[in-house]
C-alpha cells in the first residue's frame, strides 16, 4: 500500500483503519489510560459497582484528570487474554484509538504508531477531515492534558 503524504493535509485525504480480532497491541504499550467522568460512570455501571467503588478500587484522581490505577506487571486492570473485559464501555482514550491528535496530527507519529498497530492501513477509507473531527473529539474529552500543549 503506498504511503499517505501527511505534509498537506487536505479534505480528499483517506486514512484506513479497522481494528484486528485478537490484537491488544495498543493495550500492552506502556503508558496510563485516562478516563472522563462519563467513562468512569459507565464502566462502573458496567461492572455492577458504584461510581464511588469504582474510583475508589480503579482510578487516580487529579485536579483535572482521571487515569486507571495500573495493576503490578500490567497496563490495564481490564486487559484479559484475547481483549478488554469491558470493551463496550470503553473509555474515550480507547474507542478513539488510533485518532488522537498526537498521530493524525503529526506524520511521523502516525508512522511510527503503522508499525506498531496491524490495524493501521486496513480497513475502509476515513478522510482526513474525519480522522481529525475524532482527534477533536479526544481533545475535549481530555482538555487537561491537551490544554497544555
């Protein structure tokens, strides 16, 4: 497949993407998953806990930004053989994977992130201007990290 030429974003530009049965390779990367209240509340709901419960058991707290804890020798509490254990309530960081702003908006990350993800380049074609609406979308939802940059 040839290469996509980020230097000139336009409208008529196409990303692909679709998320491989069995892949949890964006999962097992190093790093925190950040939630939104929403999130913590859905997952909550999900797991027949309070939100209360929930944060108290999962999350860290700071004055403007919520992360899971992360597990000893894990990156994820909810992370199990073959996916996520509570994949249809996934947190905004999740669903919005590979769309966040640091990858669409930067060639040489989404580069780097093709390697990585087998998804990356399958699947039906996304125009840019949506790969960026998603981005947007994770720039709201996580305003306390990207109001810093």
């Amino acid at each position: 497949m040839a290469q996509i030429g980020f230097e000139a974003y336009t409208r008529d530009m196409h990303l692909r993407f679709a998320c491989q049965p069995g892949c949890t390779r964006c999962c097992e990367v190093y790093g925190f998953v950040y939630i939104t209240e929403d999130d913590l509340r859905r997952i909550a709901a999900y797991l027949g806990l309070t939100a209360k419960a929930f944060e108290k058991k999962y999350v860290v707290r700071y004055k403007r930004l919520l992360r899971l804890r992360k597990p000893r020798k894990a990156q994820c509490h909810f992370l199990i053989e073959g996916g996520c254990s509570v994949h249809p309530v996934k947190p905004v960081q999740c669903r919005l994977y590979p769309f966040w702003p640091e990858l669409v908006e930067q060639r040489a990350n989404w580069e780097a992130e093709r390697r990585m993800c087998p998804g990356i380049g399958k699947g039906e074609l996304i125009q840019i201007g949506e790969a960026c609406e998603i981005a947007a979308e994770m720039k709201t939802a996580y305003s306390g990290i990207y109001d810093k940059r």
